[in-house]
C-alpha cells in the first residue's frame, strides 16, 4: 500500500482535483465586485478594488487552502483587507490635504490660483481632492502617466481613469458655471 492510500479519505487532493485561479476569479468575479459596492457605496471604487482583491489573490494563491474556506469566502477575505487598507489610506490622505488646506489658504481677496479665470477656479475648488492632485500633476506640472502614477502610489491605469474622471467632473462644473 502506498503513503497516498494510507492517508484517510479526503485528506489528499491531487493537482488535478483544485480549481485554477482563472477558473475560481471568473467565478465569483461578480461576487467580489458586489461586495465592494456595498461597502464603498461607489462603482468606480469598488472596481479599482476588485482589482486589487485580485491581485492580491493571484499572489497568494499558493497559500489557499479549500479545507479551510471556500474560494468565494476566501476571495472576500481579501476583499474586505483590500478595503479597509483603502478606507484607512483614504482618511490619511484627507487628514493630510485638509492640514496643508488650512495651512496654505490665500488671503481674503488673494487668488489662490494666480492665473485662472474665476469660473476656473470655482470649478477646481469644488473638486475632491484627489481630483485636484491628479490635474496638477498631469497637467500642470505636466508629469508622464508613470510618473504621475509613481507619485500617488498608483498604477499608470488607475491614473489615467483618475485623470479622465477629474477632467470630466471640471468640464461639468465650468459648463455648469457658465450656464449660470
């Protein structure tokens, strides 16, 4: 008898018997992204986080062992890791920008943007900041996509997306001015 007989049924699995990666992520895909809406409250979010779940699951797919969760379960593990690292960094950053805010605003009747019209500067101003950060780089300071995506800590993707949100956001807030 060999040492794989021997072992109890149930106890051993072969290559052959666990999923692949492709097939577990296509399955519970909609799964992960439903949940990260939920907690987000945002679609664009819960997206860049789906991603991130992802990628974190592709990188630990070694270390996934059925006998202690199920793939769905596990995947939303993950999820939800991705997720509070997200809202943790997210309210680090609005600590941060909202100190440098109060530290730098301009004097009464002093253009904080020296330069821009004032339906410009309007529009910036209602952007999150995030949105602010992003148009600065890529176009004030004119930085390439890597560059722009190395300074937020992002990938060149979620950089662009960022971007062309931001851009879509001001557009509508100067249209919106104008039309006021």
């Amino acid at each position: 008898m060999s040492a794989v007989e021997s072992l109890p049924a149930g106890r051993h699995k072969t290559c052959a018997e666990r999923p692949s990666f492709a097939a577990v992520a296509a399955a519970h895909l909609d799964d992960v992204y439903r949940y990260l809406v939920y907690m987000t409250r945002d679609g664009n979010v819960a997206e860049d986080l789906t991603a991130d779940t992802f990628e974190r699951a592709l990188r630990n797919w070694h270390r996934f062992d059925a006998r202690r969760a199920g793939a769905r379960t596990w995947l939303c593990q993950l999820a939800r890791s991705t997720a509070l690292d997200h809202f943790r960094a997210e309210e680090r950053r609005r600590r941060r920008e909202d100190r440098y805010a109060r530290e730098t605003t301009p004097a009464d009747g002093e253009s904080a943007l020296p330069g821009l019209s004032p339906a410009l500067e309007r529009a910036l101003a209602e952007l999150s900041a995030a949105e602010r950060e992003v148009i600065v780089l890529r176009i004030v300071l004119e930085l390439d996509g890597d560059a722009a995506a190395n300074v937020l800590g992002i990938s060149r993707t979620a950089c662009s997306t960022r971007l062309g949100r931001a851009l879509q956001r001001l557009e509508q807030k100067v249209s919106a001015d104008a039309l006021a």
